[in-house]
C-alpha cells in the first residue's frame, strides 16, 4: 500500500474533525442571539427551554465527534472502520435534516463535507484491527476460560 493511501484516511478524518469543530464553536457562539429571540417568541416556557437546550446540545455532539474524528486520525489503531463509518453516520444524518427543515442553508453543506470525508476516511480505514463479525478474535480474551 503507498504511502498516499496509508495517509489518505487520516487527512480526511482530519478534515471532519476541523469542519466539526468549527461548526460546533460557530453554532455556540451563535447561541445568545438565538436565546434572544426565542425569549421574545409567543412559544411556552417548555419549548422555550427546548429549543436553547437543543441548540446548545447540537454544538456539543458536533465538538465531540470532531474530539473523536481527530484522535482516530492521529492514533489510527484505537477505532475499527466499522465504528468510524457509523460515527460518519452522524453528521450525514444531520445534514439532511438540515436540508429538510431550511433548505439550503450553510450549515447542511459543512455538515455533509464532514460526514462525507468521515464516510470515505473511514472505508479506507486501515490501520486498526479488522474481526469479522461472530469471529473468536472480535471477542475479549480472558485467561482461563477457552471457547
């Protein structure tokens, strides 16, 4: 394998975890503004409080799985492709609903640049450990008990 392809999944997580991270600080930062407004809103005190908690929970998932994404791109033996394929999931799942809920908006395509290089940074993840599924080795050994 080149040297090109050994790099290639861990630029791409990298680029995830940067698109991640600033999106997650860009949205919190925004948070004020949004809590003003909703505060003016004609909404309930529930889903007024909702709508702040959501907000702030969404910069949150986006920070930590930039944390995730960049230490899987720096140590790239601590994550299987299959849990880095299913973190990618997350963002791409965001971004559709982005789509589907405001349209074209910024935030849905940041969102779907990071899900996407997560998604191919992940299938062509590597280094880690690969068990098939049902397989002895996908199991913790213990010493003294055999199988």
């Amino acid at each position: 394998m080149s040297a090109a392809m050994r790099f290639a999944p861990r630029l791409l997580l990298a680029v995830s975890s940067v698109c991640l991270a600033v999106g997650g600080a860009v949205h919190a930062l925004a948070f004020p503004k949004a809590a003003i407004v909703v505060e003016h809103s004609t909404l309930p005190a529930f889903f007024s409080a909702a709508f702040k908690g959501l907000w702030l929970s969404d910069s949150v998932t986006s920070v930590a799985l930039a944390l995730a994404f960049g230490s899987i791109a720096a140590f790239p033996r601590m994550a299987s492709r299959s849990l880095v394929v299913l973190l990618a999931l997350a963002p791409l799942a965001v971004a559709t609903t982005i789509f589907a809920t405001m349209g074209n908006f910024f935030a849905g395509y940041l969102m779907l640049l990071a899900g996407t290089a997560a998604l191919i940074g992940g299938a062509l993840h590597r280094n880690a450990t690969q068990y098939a599924i049902g397989s002895a080795g996908a199991l913790p050994q213990h010493p003294g008990v055999s199988r």
